[in-house]
C-alpha cells in the first residue's frame, strides 16, 4: 500500500490524499488551495490531477478545500463513483456551481490585465458545465453503512460533528500484497462537543492500523461555546448603542448558518435589541435551504428546539432577512441605523463582505466580527491583526471600526477535542499522519499524541510525498 499527500500537507488547505492498494487507486478528498487570492490561484493551476489515475473518490465533507477541485478531476479524465453523505452531495451541487463562478470572474479579470500585457490569457480552472458533469458521478450514502468501494477495501462513513453531513472516514482494506487485514481511518475535519445545529463527532473506539488525522489547531484551545454566544451578545449591544452596523465575514456553509441560530435564539430571549439582521450571501442563502432539507443531521437540541417551541424554522425570525438580488446588497450599503450584515467570504478575500467593509470600515461607530480561522496574508489576517491601513480594491482604508474575534463558533475541534477524539481509539495506529494544519499546530498535536497518548510513528509529511506501508 502506498499513500501520497497532495494536498493540506503542512498548511490547512487543498486536502487531497491518495491510497494506492491491490492495483486500485483512491482520492480521499480533492479540494482547492484557500488563501490570497494570487497564491491560490496559481497553486491550483499547478495542482491539477490526472483524473483517469483515479479508480474512485471519497469525500469527507463539502468545504471547497476539501470538495473544490473535484470538477477538475472529472475534467482531467476521472470517470469513478464519488462517494460521500447525501447532504455532502447537496451542498456540493451549490458550492461546486458557486465556485465555478468565481473561477470564471476571476479569470475574466486577470485575463484583461494580461491582455494588456500582450501575455497568454488564462482559462478557468472549470466552469459551471464542468460541475454539472462531475455531479453525476455522486453517489450519496449513509453514515455507518459499509460499502465495497474497490475489490478488497470496505467503506464506512461515521459522523465527524463538523458540519452538515461532514464524516470520518474508515477504509477496511484486504491488502493482497502483504496478505494483511488493515484499517485505514482519515479524520477529515473533527467538529466540537456541544456546538448546536449538528451532533457531536463520533469516537472511534475500534481505533486504526493507519490514521491520517487533521490538526488545525492542534495547539489552541476554544472558549465554551456559551461564552461564544455571550460575547455575541455583548458585541452585538455595544455596536447597537453606537448606532453602528456589525459586519460579520462568514463562510456560507456552517458558520453563517450557526451564526443565524444563534442570533434566533438571543431574539428569542429578549436579549439582543430588535434591529435588522441581514444574511448577503447568495451561496448562503441556497446552503441554508439545504441545512433545512437534512434534519437527519441534526443534534437533540435542534430537533428540540424544532419540535418543542413550536419553531418550524431555525434560520428564520422576524428580523433576519435573506437578501435576493445584487440590487437589495446594494442598498445594504445606504443603511443608516443599527443592524447586522454577515456575508461572504469568510476571509475577506472576495465576495459582498469587501463592498461592506470599503463602506465601514473606517467609521468607529461599527464593528466587525472575525469567527473563523484567517489564512496567512489574507485580508481578514491583515484585520484581525489590527494593522491600522488595509487595502480592499486596490485603495488604502484606515481601520478606525472595533475588531471583535471570537473562536468558539469554530466547527474544528482544539487541541483537548482532537486528543480527545484520538484518546478514544483502543487500538492505538501503527502509523499515523498528521495534515491539514500549520507547521506549528502539526507539530504541537504529533507532540501531544506521543507524549499524552503514547501514539508512536508519526510522521507530517510534506506536500506530493510518498509513504509504502
């Protein structure tokens, strides 16, 4: 058996690993590289795969840096099932399309500038006829049943808590060569403990022979997801009795719906004032419908929240409004009362949040709210690091609005969470891979799996290395 790491090896994007065994070859996860916009863009023409190496495709969960390079690899020849949750799979169709989208507008910009340069112009890496393709090879399944993906090697899908549909991944492979019964076990992503909306991640007692485990922060701790909600309380109120607006970079899968939940529930409870809430996300919008299709995914309070309080809607209330149209984010802008607008992207590296932000940025009477993980040189990096001159357009704003960041809405396990999860295995891994995390948070969770746990052979690959085991 070989294993070869294409992708979130020692960084925290493009996950992308393959298992070769019994003359099949399997991709767990095939996504982009996430980060400043030039970086990534180029990374990604550098990472495409030849599909037609491919037998077949695993999918932890839908997140475009795990999901986001799949209409790649069906346009460069693969042909094999795609496997993954039903509700993977239905986000996949929005995000897929959603990231072909800004495939294309960004090649149109880029191209009027090498235009003008006299330079080869680019092409996309997809387009949105490339998405619809690849979403024929889906096959959703789901979690803990077995399927004989390849001759030999045995699929199982477990909840990983992350977000809607997000799983661990159990391959039981009969490996011919050595004539070993072997069990393979990549994390994806390991959500947390008691964060609403999904269930908790499973533990995996049987453990694994091979475990590639991902480490985002595998050396920070979270504060207790109530603490989360309080302090959007308090940020919320302090940005109201300024008069000001909160803006709220979000992703638009798992966190804006969190976000939202969250919002609800101190609505409810009379604890936040009745101001406009406003969600300027298309791809938001569309994922928020899909979280309502999958109530098999939810946790006990979500489903008691549903069936006891007489809510038929959780991402619904009186204030909350989804904008529609290019036209309504636009009038967002003109606001001139307290409010809330979370919109995409997450990092500030495109999207509607950028119009908000060159709009607010520089008023002291506002806030933004930073809830997610901000890649290096990123603008939401640049924010949160209070550098007082960020540029958004190409123009220069000085940052004069309040910088709140709050952690606990994270859906990736810390450091205590993940060595939890690991802690649960009974039969500790013969080898174990550490991806999908900076260099110091790789090394910080290898340490604390050797030391804590006594997990012995632990390597952090490198990006494109192999391992024959």
């Amino acid at each position: 058996m070989k294993i070869t790491f294409h992708g979130a090896a020692r960084t925290v994007t493009g996950s992308q690993h393959l298992i070769d065994v019994n003359g099949h070859r399997i991709m767990l996860d095939c996504g982009l590289f996430q980060g400043k916009r030039k970086e990534a863009f180029e990374m990604n023409r550098r990472g495409s795969c030849d599909g037609s190496s491919v037998d077949v495709l695993v999918l932890s969960h839908a997140h475009i840096d795990h999901s986001g390079n799949i209409p790649c690899l069906v346009k460069n020849g693969f042909s094999g099932d795609i496997y993954s949750t039903s509700a993977t799979r239905d986000l996949c169709s929005v995000m897929l399309l959603d990231s072909a989208y800004i495939q294309e507008k960004d090649v149109i910009y880029v191209n009027k500038t090498r235009q003008k340069q006299g330079k080869n112009l680019f092409e996309p890496l997809y387009t949105k006829e490339d998405v619809v393709n690849a979403m024929q090879n889906f096959i959703g399944i789901s979690y803990n049943r077995k399927h004989e993906i390849v001759p030999g090697v045995t699929l199982t899908l477990v909840d990983a808590g992350h977000m809607l549909g997000s799983t661990n991944v159990i391959l039981d492979i009969h490996d011919k060569e050595s004539g070993r019964e072997r069990r393979l076990v990549f994390s994806g992503d390991i959500g947390r403990e008691g964060i609403p909306i999904i269930r908790n991640p499973t533990h995996l007692t049987e453990g694994a022979d091979i475990l590639i485990m991902e480490s985002t922060y595998g050396n920070r701790l979270h504060p207790p997801y109530p603490e989360s909600e309080k302090e959007l309380e308090r940020i919320i109120n302090e940005t109201y009795r300024r008069k000001g607006v909160l803006l709220v970079p979000a992703f638009a899968v798992g966190r804006t719906q969190q976000i939202v939940y969250a919002l609800h529930k101190l609505y409810d409870q009379k604890k936040i004032p009745h101001l406009p809430i406003y969600v300027d996300s298309p791809l938001a919008t569309n994922t928020t419908d899909i979280f309502r299709m999958h109530p098999e995914c939810y946790d006990a309070e979500m489903r008691d929240f549903l069936l006891n309080d007489n809510h038929t809607n959780p991402f619904g209330f009186d204030t909350l409004n989804f904008t529609a149209n290019v036209e309504e984010s636009k009038k967002l802008n003109t606001l001139d009362e307290p409010a809330v607008i979370i919109s995409a992207s997450g990092m500030m590296e495109g999207g509607r949040i950028l119009h908000h932000l060159r709009n607010r940025i520089s008023d002291s009477r506002n806030t933004i709210l930073v809830t997610g993980w901000q890649a290096p040189n990123t603008l939401g990096r640049r924010v949160v690091n209070k550098e007082p001159v960020v540029r958004i357009f190409g123009e220069e704003f000085d940052v004069k609005a309040h910088v709140e960041v709050i952690t606990g809405f994270s859906g990736h396990a810390d450091r205590d969470e993940l060595l939890t999860w690991a802690g649960a295995m009974q039969k500790k891994p013969e080898h174990t891979f550490i991806v999908h995390g900076e260099v110091e948070s790789s090394q910080a969770l290898a340490d604390s799996l050797q030391t804590g746990l006594g997990f012995s052979n632990i390597v952090i690959p490198d990006m494109d290395q192999s391992f024959e085991i």
